[in-house]
C-alpha cells in the first residue's frame, strides 16, 4: 500500500499555479506515471507535451485547454490526450487530481461505441 496525493514536489515551471506532483511509477523505457493535485483556483500554464501523455482526472473538476487556448470542461471520469509537442494548460476553480501517463508508446483504448 502507498499513497500517491504525496504532493512531493510543487510544479512552478510554465508560470504554474497552486499545482502538485508525485512520481508514481516508471518502467522500462521513458514511461512514466505522476499524480497530479491542482488546487481552487490553481494552474498548470501552457506548455508543450514532451511526448504522448494522458491525462486522467480521479476526482474533482477543472478545465484543460489546447493550442487555441479554449477551456474545456473535464470531471472525476474524463480523460484528455495530447500528442508529443501539443500547447496545452490544465487548471480549477474547485480543485481536482489527476493522473498523467506519458511516454513515447501510449496508446488509447477507445471502446467500442454503439
């Protein structure tokens, strides 16, 4: 058993706000798992995806936006991807955490849809 809300490290980088990171997990290969914390009325500012990510919102609800800068509604259940050098930001008015995977291989699983 571990906790991974251990908010071990504030992200500042990309005039961040209010914002947490806990390296969760790696494997083989620049694979990595980080629990993400941003707080009421906290950011994490534009910047570019490094490689694939997924980021994966676990309770609460915020925003997330992409290139154009448009905000767009997540909650506790939704998922967002963003492509290796894709401008996106991340922020609350309510708080929220989020799990982010990213690495040069993820894929998604979209399931199959009536």
């Amino acid at each position: 058993m571990f906790r991974f809300d251990r908010a071990e490290k504030v992200v500042d980088r990309f005039d961040s706000v209010g914002a947490t990171a806990t390296r969760v997990a790696a494997g083989e290969g620049p694979i990595h798992l980080t629990g993400l914390t941003i707080e009421p009325g906290g950011t994490i500012g534009s910047h570019p995806a490094p490689v694939s990510q997924l980021f994966l919102v676990i309770t609460g609800e915020g925003w997330v936006a992409g290139p154009d800068g448009r905000r767009i509604p997540v909650a506790a259940g939704d998922g967002v991807r963003w492509e290796p050098g894709e401008e996106h930001a991340s922020g609350s008015n309510a708080g929220l955490a989020a799990l982010a995977l990213e690495g040069p291989s993820v894929d998604l699983f979209l399931p199959d849809l009536p």
